[in-house]
C-alpha cells in the first residue's frame, strides 16, 4: 500500500490533540456544474440512498443529475453571499475558529482544529492531512449532527476511517456519535427561543422542524426518528410548553417513497384552518443554518403557511456560532477527552525530554 505524506513521524515531536468538525457540504459555487458534481457525490453515497447501485446509477445519472442541479443552483443562489459564500460553510468556519478559541480555556496542551464537510470542501481527507501534518496522535470526530442517524453520522464515520487507512500510524480516535439529549445543546436551543420571545410575543405554537429520512431507515432500527423525539421533549420541558404549544415535524423529503411523518409543508399548510395562526419554527437538527432551513423553511414554508391563512411566521435561526453553541460543543469534546493529557491539570509538555528522546532515536538509527 501506498501511504500518504511519509514518513510519518520525527522524533522529539510532542504530540497533540486534534478535533476533527464535519458538517454535511456545500457546492463551491452556484454554477450548475459545481452543484452537479456537489450532488453526484453526496447521493451516491450508499448511507445516504439504501437502493441497489447498478438501479440507483440508471436514477440518478439518467435522471436526477440531468434536470436537479439547475433548480438546486438557483436555490443556492438565494441564500449566497458574495464575500463568504455558502451560510453553511461561513458559519462552520465561524465555529471552527471559535472552538480553536475556547478550548485552551477548558483544556491544557495545544489543541489543533480543523474543519470537514463529508461532501465537497474542505474534504476530510484534506483536514486529515493537516492534523496529520501538525502531529496530532489523539484524535476526537465530530459530526456537527446533534441526532444520530446512518445517513449522516454513520456516513462520517465511514469516510474518516477509510482515509485513515492511506496513514501508516494512526492516531487514537474517539468519534462522537450524537448530542441529542446534551443539557447544554438543550439550553442553548431553550435559550435562542427565550431571546427570540423576548423581543416578540410568544406565538401559539413552536414547529420543530427535522430533516427527514425514510421511514424504512427507521424501521430497519435508524434511532433518529426517536432521538429528534427525544430532542423536542427536553426542549418543550425547559421551555415549559404544553403539549398543544409545540409540534414536530420532517422537512426536506425526497423521492416517491414515505419519510418521516408529519411533514413540515403539509403541516403548515393545514395549521391556519386548525385556528393556529401564528407561529415561530426552529430547526434543532441543523447545527448551522444552510439551504435547508434559510431557503426550504425561512422562504418556501413562511410562503405556503401564510398562503394557507396565517397570520404571523418567524424562524429561529439556528445556534450556529453562538457562545452558548461555541461552549457547548467544546463541552463535548473535552468530555470526550477524559483520560488523556490534556484533561490533566500538570500535564505540560517536557521540550527537553523530547530532546534526549530524540538523540537517543538517532544515535540508534532512526532516520528522522
């Protein structure tokens, strides 16, 4: 096998501790060949469309990536900025650098962050390479998905671990799977309603808006279906809300088949002729807001729920780089990282050890 980046390790080099933020992807631009490419590889991953390949190649290369990439391009079109691009990717970066700025307050040592998306750039092998580069022998994923699901986690999990097979020494990795239920995500989402009910009245009902999978993922055993469940009932219990002052629903569906239910488009629809007339949605699945919530929620929902008759929509905007969001996700990862140096109060690093160390390497032969 050929390795990349070899060789893969200098004496006398302390080794760090790295976080390695994945969040879904963007295209680099609006071009339709950028969105197309975007698309190409993010649906046909395996994790994400459980069909048969050779019958989901035919799909989706003789159908979905000749007519989708031109209706997704003038979607992205609508929520990019001219200076920052992609929300999606400004706000990761965003948080990327306030992790980097937080966690040497929680933890000692020097701690290296970088940031992935699991389809498109940065690409995970490009970060990996990096934290590679700068010596990070501990390693701690996080997929910027607060529920669980093979879709998405899952889908990290599988791209982490297969560039980590081009590495000769791989460093230790724990990877975190989900933060569903996290007191602090919990409060951090509590407290953006909070804020946002304290600058307008609190409407009749809060719409919690998912991203949707099939239903057959979930009754092949997916568990996202319960942990967003799970998500709304902390949520509405730190927000004191009764029962018929909140609703969950699933977003973003896609093809013929079931997803999860209620869908947000129809539910809103029908909400006005159901005496329910002004409402607020928030998006507690979304770590950052993307195409998803700014387009499909903000515009195409807000249109088709005053269309229907309502009287008052807003969105909550996603915890994105939030301080309370900043603290909340390197509350995480030091969590995480019980156990290793740079939870221990004395741990410093002994430059003159490493010294010795790496005399002794050499006098013995080692080439670097």
């Amino acid at each position: 096998m050929k390795y990349i980046g070899e060789p893969d390790y200098r004496h006398g080099t302390p080794a760090r501790l790295g976080v390695l933020l994945v969040n879904l992807g963007t295209p680099d631009d609006t071009s339709v060949k950028s969105v197309r490419k975007y698309l190409k590889q993010f649906l046909s991953d395996p994790r994400v469309v459980e069909v048969a390949r050779p019958l989901w190649w035919l799909i989706l290369n003789g159908i979905i990536l000749r007519f989708r990439p031109s209706r997704t391009a003038k979607a992205y079109e609508t929520v990019w900025d001219e200076e920052s691009g992609s929300p999606l990717l400004s706000i990761a970066r965003a948080q990327t650098h306030g992790i980097s700025e937080h966690l040497p307050k929680i933890l000692t040592g020097d701690v290296k962050v970088e940031l992935a998306m699991r389809y498109g750039n940065p690409s995970v092998e490009s970060a990996l390479e990096k934290l590679r580069a700068a010596n990070v022998r501990r390693l701690i994923v996080l997929p910027l998905y607060p529920q669980y699901s093979g879709s998405t986690v899952a889908s990290v999990f599988d791209e982490v671990t297969s560039q980590l097979t081009r590495i000769r020494w791989i460093p230790e990795m724990r990877f975190i799977n989900q933060y569903y239920d996290n007191p602090a995500y919990i409060e951090a989402l509590a407290n953006s309603v909070r804020e946002s009910w304290q600058q307008r009245s609190q409407p009749q009902r809060l719409v919690m808006s998912f991203h949707g999978i099939p239903e057959r993922y979930r009754n092949n055993g997916d568990p996202y279906f319960c942990q967003c469940q799970a998500t709304a009932r902390l949520l509405a219990e730190a927000l004191q809300l009764q029962a018929d002052q909140y609703q969950v629903v699933f977003q973003s569906r896609f093809g013929r088949e079931p997803w999860l239910q209620p869908y947000c488009d129809k539910t809103l629809e029908a909400l006005p002729a159901q005496g329910v007339k002004s409402i607020d949605v928030i998006c507690p699945g979304f770590a950052a807001d993307c195409l998803e919530t700014i387009e499909e929620i903000n515009e195409e929902n807000r249109e088709i729920f005053m269309h229907a008759g309502g009287e008052a929509f807003h969105y909550i905007e996603a915890l994105n780089a939030k301080t309370s969001h900043i603290q909340c996700l390197s509350s995480l990862v030091k969590q995480h990282a019980m156990g290793w140096p740079e939870t221990q109060t004395d741990h410093a690093v002994d430059h003159q050890a490493l010294a010795h160390s790496r005399e002794r390497a050499l006098a013995l032969g080692a080439a670097n």
